[in-house]
C-alpha cells in the first residue's frame, strides 16, 4: 500500500560516490537532526539474519550473483518507515539507479523531500578511499576508479532527475568533516523556509506573501 503524502513524513536522501564523506555525515546528521537513519543493505541484512522466508530470497539472490530486485528493497524500507516511531528518514545512498528510484516511487508513492548530493573530486575520492581502506588488497587505484566509474553512471539520471525537480542541494564535499557538515546546515534551513511558505499558502495566512527566498546550495 503507497503511503499518503504526509507533511509529517519528511524523507531525504543523502548521496554520493564511494570516498565522498557521505557517511561521516550521515551519521552526524543523525545525531544533529533526529533522523532514523535507513541503508538499503543494512536492512537486507537484517532480512536475512531474521531467518525468514523472505530473507532466504534474498540470501539465495545474492549467492547467485544476481542483484536484489529494486521492489523487494523498497519494501524493506517502507516496512521500516510504516514501524517507526519516527517522523523523519535519511536514506542512506538509495535510491542509486534510475530502477531503484521508480520502484521507490511506485510502491511508496512519495518523492524525497529533498535529495544532498556531496560533490567531490575524483582524485579525492581515490584518496580518502584509498586511506582509510590500507592493506585491503582489493582496493587500489584502478579498482577505485571502476566502483566510482560504476557510480556515475548508475546514479546520473537520478541526480539529474531530482535537480530537474528542484529538489537537489549540491554539498561542496572538499575538506574536512567540519568543514563540510557546516555546508550541510543550510540545506536543512532552506527546506524549513520552503515547508513553512508551503504550509502558509495552504492555510491561507497572509504571510505568504511575504517572499521566502530559498537559495540551493
């Protein structure tokens, strides 16, 4: 069943590539903010650990080299959402392909509010990736370029789907961890600047007519 457009519900997405610091801030979004933080394959995890019918799909799924059906995850996630006591969400790199994003949209039936991209340069990547990755022999310079070569390109059209929408804030995500999550702030301000215009004009209160200048990052 599709969730009912809730201003109560508030869902985001963060992104970005593989050494972006998407993770790092995530999880000082979380504790920032009040978000529940939601992974994709955290709670594929979960699904197989809890030993059920469906987890031993998935299991069987992955041990065939075959990926999860887009489907299968979006109810995963939307089970968690419908059981949490939560009104807040941060999913956590998904959707990450075009197919992840319409299977999202077609079961759950509600867009993100509002998508964080952290903008980074390949060379940074490879290094931050690199670094925290040392004496991981599967990790080296052209293995780091492929998986961010594979990033792109499945998460291209969702990033450019979403910014078509007005819905994407781009993080400059250069420098270090504070540094960047000071850039984040201002997105949740100006999406607070939007919903409080939003539900002014809904209501009818003059103060809409006050302009809200919201400017993305």
């Amino acid at each position: 069943m599709k969730m009912q457009r809730n201003y109560a519900n508030r869902i985001f997405v963060l992104s970005g590539g593989p050494g972006s610091g998407k993770g790092s801030q995530c999880a000082r979004m979380v504790e920032t903010f009040g978000f529940t933080h939601l992974s994709a394959g955290d709670l594929l995890r979960k699904a197989i650990s809890s030993n059920s019918e469906n987890g031993a799909m998935i299991l069987n799924t992955i041990k065939e080299g075959k990926i999860v059906p887009s489907e299968v995850t979006v109810k995963l996630i939307l089970k968690a959402i419908e059981s949490s006591e939560n009104d807040r969400f941060l999913f956590d790199g998904f959707p990450r392909s075009e197919e992840n994003r319409m299977a999202y949209e077609r079961v759950v039936g509600i867009e993100p509010d509002f998508v964080l991209f952290f903008d980074c340069p390949e060379e940074e990547m490879v290094k931050r990736v690199l670094n925290r990755n040392q004496g991981r022999v599967d990790d080296n310079i052209d293995t780091v370029k492929e998986r961010l070569k594979v990033f792109t390109a499945l998460n291209l059209p969702v990033i450019e789907y979403y910014s078509e929408k007005g819905k994407l804030y781009k993080i400059d995500a250069t420098g270090t961890e504070d540094e960047i999550f000071e850039r984040v702030r201002p997105a949740f301000a100006a999406w607070r600047l939007q919903k409080l215009s939003l539900i002014l004009s809904k209501s009818g209160d003059p103060r809409t007519h006050t302009s809200l200048q919201v400017n993305k990052i």
